[in-house]
C-alpha cells in the first residue's frame, strides 16, 4: 500500500518536477512575484519582469546542461 | 473590442496539441498490451482508466467552482507554469541533440518485450494487461485533464479546452484504429515544444491575472508572451546545436 502511495506520489510530482534545480529556481522566482515585485514596481511592470525571470531560469538552465 | 478567440484560440490549441501528446503515449502502451496479451484485457484496462478518470473529475471538478477566482489564478497559473516550463526545457535539449528524442516505437518494442517475458492468462482478462492498460490511460489521462482544468478554469474557458482535448482524443483513436500501429511519425518533440510555449505563456498570464498585475494590451499579454517563448527555445536550439557540433569538432 505504501509502496503504491509513494509510486502515485512519484508519477505525480514527475508531472511538474524533472530537474530540482530548474523547479526549484521557477518556485523562488514565482515567491519574488508574489511578494517582493508587488511592492518593487509599478503594477505594468510586474508581468514583463516577471515572464522575463522566467525566461532567464529556462535559458540558465538550457545553457548548463551537459554536452551529449 | 478583444475578440474573444485571444483567449479560446489558444486555449484550445493548448489542450489539442497537449492532450494529442498524450493520447499518442497512451495508444502505444494499450496498443502494445493488445497485441502481445489480448485486446479485450487492454480494451478493458483502457475503458476502466477512462472511467475512473471520469468519476474522479465529477467528484472534485466542482468542488473547483467554489475557490476564489484570484486564488484558482494563482495556484493554476503556478502549476501551469511548473508543467509547461519542464516540457519546454525537455523539448529544447530534445531539438538540440542533448537528451535523446521520445520514440514511439522504441517504447511500443520494449513494452510488447516486457509483455511478452510473462506468461499469458488464456482467453479470460488478463491482470497484467488489464492494470498496464489501466495505469497508461489513467496516468495519461490525468495529465489530460490536468492541462483542460489548468487552461480553462482560470478563464472560465472549460468548455473550449475540453473541445480541444476531444479532438485530440478522438483522432488519436481513429488513427489507432485504422493504423494498429504506434503514431511514430508524429513529431512528438515539436509538439511538446509547442504546448510547452502555451502553457508555460499561460502560467505566467494566470499568476499575473491572479496577483493583480496589469499586462499591457490585456489579453494580448497572452500572444505576445507565446512569441517570446517560442523566439527563446527556437533560439536556444540554434545555440546548443552549435555549441554540440563544436564540442564534437574539437
């Protein structure tokens, strides 16, 4: 049962999470978004800044992956 | 005025493309099962996943009608955001040689293998094939819903998304039908870097909606930020195929 329960468990966080560092990163940044840039910029600025951090983590995650 | 396909457009594309990926995965393992156990084991398996999915979704989608729509935002926004960035990562290092490409009928030959190795249950259902076909369309299944829900549901745009997954589960099956064979040909990774873009610019739309934020051109945001996804992960292909090819010169 146990056993079932952590395979469940494993197929499903597999779903969001492949690389820890990536999630990670992706989890930090959306706390920055919900706590700090509110109160850092102006409410037109939150979005581009924030889908840009976003872009930044994939392309810093992309660029350290290793060579086949 | 906005028209109202700035947002359905791509909601369903979103969920057609998503799902379409998904259905195919699912195919090649209740495909795989039939042909090495029996068809009515994996038919059965397969119908029996369907059906669990369908009470589960009945049972709590809605319980969703009941939370906040700023906080559905939110928590969908950031699911979606987790979900379409790992497929958008994957299908990057997939263009661009680093990790190897998803491949139909490489996983339909080890799973008729596996299937094969264990001995057969005659003509009655057969468990091994019946829970293999189960946990596919189950698994599947929940992604399926999953990307209808987390597309939809923030934009009361259920109804869309749920055309768009249809679709893709109804030309899947015909193909299965007519062809017998896993869909090997479909280019899986340009499609799962397509859905990675939507849903990822669809994550980031919905915490933003959900925290308030004011996205110029309004739901325009959305377009936009599918173009910026996309310009980077075409542009990081480009990058890392190079950086490969000069790796493997030197």
């Amino acid at each position: 049962m146990m056993n079932a329960i952590r395979s469940a468990w494993r197929e499903l966080a597999g779903l969001f999470i492949e690389d820890w560092r990536f999630a990670l990163a992706i989890a930090v940044w959306v706390v920055v978004g919900i706590f700090a840039l509110p109160h850092l910029l102006a409410a037109v600025w939150r979005g581009p800044v924030f889908f840009l951090g976003v872009v930044a983590i994939l392309v810093e995650n992309v660029m350290r992956s290793p060579r086949p | 005025m906005i028209p109202d396909w700035t947002h359905s457009a791509p909601v369903i594309l979103a969920a057609f493309l998503g799902s379409f990926v998904e259905f195919v995965e699912a195919l090649t393992i209740v495909l795989a099962v039939a042909v090495t156990r029996n068809w009515r084991s994996a038919l059965t398996g397969a119908g029996s996943g369907a059906a669990t999915l369908a009470i589960l979704v009945l049972l709590l989608g809605p319980s969703l009608g009941s939370v906040p729509i700023t906080l559905l935002q939110v928590g969908l926004g950031i699911l979606l955001l987790f979900f379409g960035t790992r497929w958008l990562r994957k299908a990057i290092l997939r263009g661009a040689g680093i990790i190897g490409l998803h491949d139909e009928a490489a996983i339909f030959e080890r799973q008729t293998e596996k299937l094969r190795s264990v001995p057969g249950a005659g003509r009655g259902i057969d468990s091994l094939a019946f829970l293999t076909s189960f946990k596919a369309v189950f698994i599947e299944g929940l992604e399926v819903v999953f990307i209808v829900v987390a597309v939809g549901a923030a934009g009361n745009l259920v109804a869309p998304a749920s055309i768009g997954a249809l679709a893709a589960g109804l030309t899947v099956a015909m193909i299965g039908v007519v062809v017998h064979r896993p869909l090997a040909r479909v280019p899986e990774n340009w499609l799962k870097l397509a859905v990675g873009v939507l849903l990822s610019a669809f994550g980031v739309f919905w915490i933003g909606e959900g925290l308030s934020y004011r996205w110029s051109g309004g739901d325009w945001a959305i377009v936009a930020m599918i173009g910026g996804f996309l310009a980077t992960a075409l542009l990081m292909i480009q990058i890392l195929r190079k950086r490969t090819r000069q790796a493997l010169a030197r």
